[in-house]
C-alpha cells in the first residue's frame, strides 16, 4: 500500500474522500493532517474546537497531527511551516498526501507544486466529479454533518448550525456550490460510515466576524467571483462537546 497522510478539514468533502480512499484499500493513511489556529484553538476557517477534532479522529481510527498556524498567516509564512512538516513525513517515508478538493484548479496546481519541491505527491480522489452528485452522495452514505460557517452575504446566519440534508440543498441560492466548493460555507461531520460512534456536541452562540481579505491567501474561502473586497464575512456557530 502507498504511504500516506490525509489533509483533513473536519468537513464532507474531507470525510467522502476519506470514505473512498479507505474502501479502496489503495493508500495507507498513516495519518490525518488538520491545520489549527493556534491563537482560538480551533480548526483554521470552519472555527470548530481542537477537542472536537480529537473526537473526529478518536472515532475514525486514525491519529490526526494538527499543524498550528498564526491566526492570519501571510503566504510565506504558510508556505514556511507546510514545508517543515511535509519534509518531516517526507523523512518518516510518506509518499503522497490526499486532499478532498473537487474542481479548483489553482489550489490543486499550488497544492502539487508545493508538494512537488518536497518529492511528494498529491493525490485527489473527488477530482471534477460533479458537487451536486457528490453532496446526494455523501447523504446516501448516511453521513451526517452540520453548517458551522457560512460566508455573508451569500448566506444568511440561518444556514448555520443546520444539518444538511436534501432540504437543506434545494434552498441554496442558485450562486452557491452544493458542496460549498467555493468557500461558501463549512461543515462538520458528526457521524458516518468511517467513523465507530457518533460525535456527541451541542450548539453554542453564533457569531458573525470580518477579517481583512488577504492579497496572498491560498484559502479559496477568500475568493470572489469578481472584484475582492477590503474585508470578508463569515457567520459561525460554536460546537461545545458533549463528550
């Protein structure tokens, strides 16, 4: 089997990868690979807390390393700390490195040039496949998973803290991926065929907050259509465990 690591969000794209990689039976996944903002303690853009990422890898099975970046890193000093840890598995003999992206095409080639100055490889197992198929897909699998982000004002705060479901897709504005592909909003997976127990967590405040749209982001969630804005808005809500 191919050495491995899975770069983990927390969300459904992440965890219907995941899903097929594991069912393949192709990669050894030696490990899940998440990156925190070391400052709120939470899982960088989606605002989950580090304890509920613990719970997501407890009951998959597989470790997960979280790598800790500065609240709003500049492109080099992301670049700086992500080639530190690849060459580190580089050395631990990790070959390739799985992503859930599905059609974004420059975060790919910047995920496999970064990885090629290493000697890895990326490896993209929803790649072009269509989103609305994927997130029905998904649903069918029996996964379940809750909108923790939502980015303004292509949502509204009501969408977070909701559990998708088909309901759920049919009241997407038409402007917004099913799978939320473009940054639109963020989920967290509670439950599903990869995982041995459910996650068991309660909804806490919502909250909306702005940040400075970078220049140098490799975050799609900053990405606009058209022109980018001085400043950017999320709606979030706060998962507390229950555990």
């Amino acid at each position: 089997m191919i050495n491995s690591v899975f770069n983990w969000s927390g969300g459904k794209d992440s965890a219907l990868a995941l899903y097929h990689i594991l069912q393949e039976q192709q990669f050894k996944v030696s490990q899940l690979m998440t990156t925190v903002n070391s400052k709120h303690d939470r899982i960088s853009m989606h605002g989950v807390r580090r304890e509920l990422l613990q719970a997501q890898s407890n009951a998959i099975g597989i470790p997960v390393h979280e790598i800790l970046l500065p609240e709003m890193p500049s492109m080099s000093e992301y670049d700086q700390i992500m080639k530190s840890t690849m060459q580190k598995l580089k050395n631990a003999e990790i070959t390739h490195s799985i992503f859930g992206d599905i059609f974004l095409e420059d975060l790919k080639k910047y995920r496999e040039g970064r990885l090629a100055e290493i000697g890895l490889k990326g490896h993209f197992p929803l790649w072009k496949r269509n989103t609305t198929e994927l997130i029905h897909e998904f649903l069918d699998l029996g996964f379940k998973t809750i909108v923790v982000c939502a980015k303004a004002p292509l949502l509204s705060e009501d969408f977070v803290g909701r559990i998708i479901d088909h309901d759920f897709i049919k009241e997407l504005p038409k402007d917004v991926d099913p799978c939320g592909e473009n940054g639109e909003f963020h989920t967290f997976v509670f439950d599903g065929p990869i995982f041995n127990k459910a996650i068991n967590f309660e909804l806490g405040e919502k909250v909306f907050r702005t940040y400075d749209a970078p220049k140098d982001s490799n975050d799609n969630c900053f990405a606009e259509k058209e022109e980018t804005p001085d400043k950017v808005g999320f709606h979030y809500i706060d998962l507390i465990s229950k555990s």
